[in-house]
C-alpha cells in the first residue's frame, strides 16, 4: 500500500483522482484550502480507514510521510485565479517549492498537474511538448499562466540539481462530474445554461477551437505518468478539435434546450486555438482518451442536473 498525498483533492480532478486511488488499495491524504475544492466532492470517501482529509493550504510548508505526491492545487479557471491573482502565483511557486521539499525530504515522486496556458495564445497549432509558447508575463491571465511556467522550471532543476524523481503533465480542457458550477469554464456554462433555459453566452464570434477530455481519461493518464519512468513534459487531453460555437449547438442538441446563442467580446489574453498533440502520450504512456464526447457529456449533464434539483 502506496501512501499517495493529492494536493488540490478536493477540486474537480483531484477528487476522481482519489477514488481511482483509494480503489486501487492505496492510502490517499487528500489535502485541500477549499478555497475552489468542495467537500461533496469527496464526501463519500470519508469513511474509508484508507483515507485522510487535511485542511491545508500548500503555500505553507507540509510534514508527513508519503510515497508519491500529485500536486493538482491551484485555481485552475479564470473567475477563481484572477480573484486574487498574487494568492494564485503564490500557490504555483512557493506551493511547489514547498511540495519539493516533501518529496526530497520522503524520497517520494512527484507529479506537477501543469496546463496548456504554458502555451498561451499558441503560434503552434496542434501544441507539441517542445513549443516554447507565447504567453503574455503581464496580463490578467498572467498568474496562472506564469506561474504554471514557473512550477514547471521549479520540478526541472530539482530535478536536474538534486536528483529528484519528478514528472510533469500539461493538462488540457477536462470536463466531467464534480466540476465547479460557478468555474466559468465552458462546459459548465454552457450546460448550466442550457438547462435553465438562460442565453448561452459565447465569447468572441465562436471561432476559437478548444479540445475536450472526459476526467476519467485524464485521471488514467496521470497515473500512467506516476507510474513510468518518463518526466515530460507531456501534454494530456483529447485532440479532437471543437470550436465553441460548434460546442454550445451539441450542448443545445444534448440538453433539448430552447436557449437562444448570445456573443459578447472576448476577454484579454483568450487563446484562440487549443489542440493538443498527444504523440509523446501514446508512444512514452500507451495512453489516449477512450470516453466518447456523447459518453462524457451525458454523466456531465445527470451531474448538473443532480446539482439543480438539490437547489
């Protein structure tokens, strides 16, 4: 039995994580703020024997004894990281730092959950390991993006300097249950106002593409990296390519919704194309996404359903 610490486990991926863990017979520590995590996330999970919940924020240092951290902490939607963008930066750089000194301390590996942001508004399309990107260090999504960047420099050089075992994934669009309502992303919106009957709001005129990934595949995909010996980067996320307004007509078509499709301006710094290149997947993890956007979308939709009637 692996002592396994989830920083950020109970966020949206941090709590599937958990349970793919603790069903596979490890002991999670699963630690959160709460601060974008929910409890109901994790709620059933806090009977096992095998399960341990620490209200903690990383940006202050952590003992205890581990085998393998995955490091998901940190707001990860625009609303959240940029309510306060110096608290965000802070949980990307001394988080890490703090984070890399457990696992040293442990002997333990770590994974650092990075994100396409590194790649900004992308010149390179589809996205490949080896882009440098073009990320804007002074815009409003800039303590998310940077901050990334930086944590993924922070794993190289202890890597590099004190032979530490670290691993880094670049996660791209992920959907499913457990996601926050008020996240802002686009599939929650989007479904959430599909299901009330309320204007599906679209940024900018729809063209810009995004590429969607069922949790369930992401969660395989981070366990497969914990597990090789490989430490990335490596993008994760499914490569088939969607534009918004494209996305927001099968949310239409999906929910029966009567919604009427709105545009407002497109906030700063919005990436205008986003697809990744999983080739380093396939060939270093034998991973790729299995679950059908229909199949995903569906347990999506019962979820925030289930989350309306509760209301």
């Amino acid at each position: 039995m692996k002592r396994i610490l989830i920083t950020g486990g109970a966020g949206f991926i941090g709590s599937h994580l958990c349970k793919r863990l603790l069903n596979e017979g490890n002991y999670v520590i699963c630690l959160d703020n709460f601060f974008t995590g929910r409890r109901e996330n994790i709620e059933q999970l806090l009977s096992n024997p095998n399960f341990e919940l620490i209200e903690h924020d990383i940006i202050d240092p952590l003992d205890v004894n581990i085998d393998e951290i995955y490091n998901l902490a940190c707001p990860a939607s625009p609303p959240h990281y940029q309510f306060d963008p110096i608290k965000t930066m802070k949980t990307s750089v001394l988080g890490i730092i703090n984070m890399l000194e457990l696992a040293q301390k442990n002997n333990a590996k770590i994974l650092q959950a990075s994100t396409s942001e590194v790649y900004g508004d992308p010149k390179v399309h589809p996205q490949v390991e080896n882009y440098w990107g073009n990320v804007n260090p002074i815009g409003i999504r800039s303590c998310y993006d940077e901050g990334k960047r930086c944590a993924e420099t922070l794993m190289t050089d202890y890597r590099r300097q004190k032979k530490l075992d670290t691993k880094i994934v670049r996660i791209f669009n992920t959907y499913g249950p457990n996601m926050t309502p008020d996240d802002g992303r686009v599939v929650s919106n989007f479904i959430l106002q599909a299901l009330q009957g309320e204007d599906i709001t679209i940024y900018g005129n729809g063209t810009q593409t995004r590429s969607f990934c069922y949790v369930d595949d992401l969660v395989e995909g981070l366990i497969k990296m914990m597990e090789s010996d490989f430490a990335g980067p490596v993008n994760l996320g499914n490569p088939a390519e969607r534009t918004i307004l494209d996305f927001a007509k099968l949310i239409l078509e999906f929910t029966g919704s009567k919604s009427k499709i709105v545009y407002k301006p497109l906030p700063s710094d919005d990436p205008t194309k986003r697809q990744p290149d999983i080739t380093l997947a396939k060939t270093k993890l034998d991973w790729e996404p299995k679950v059908d956007i229909y199949d995903g979308l569906k347990q999506t939709v019962i979820y925030f359903e289930q989350l309306l009637n509760k209301k």
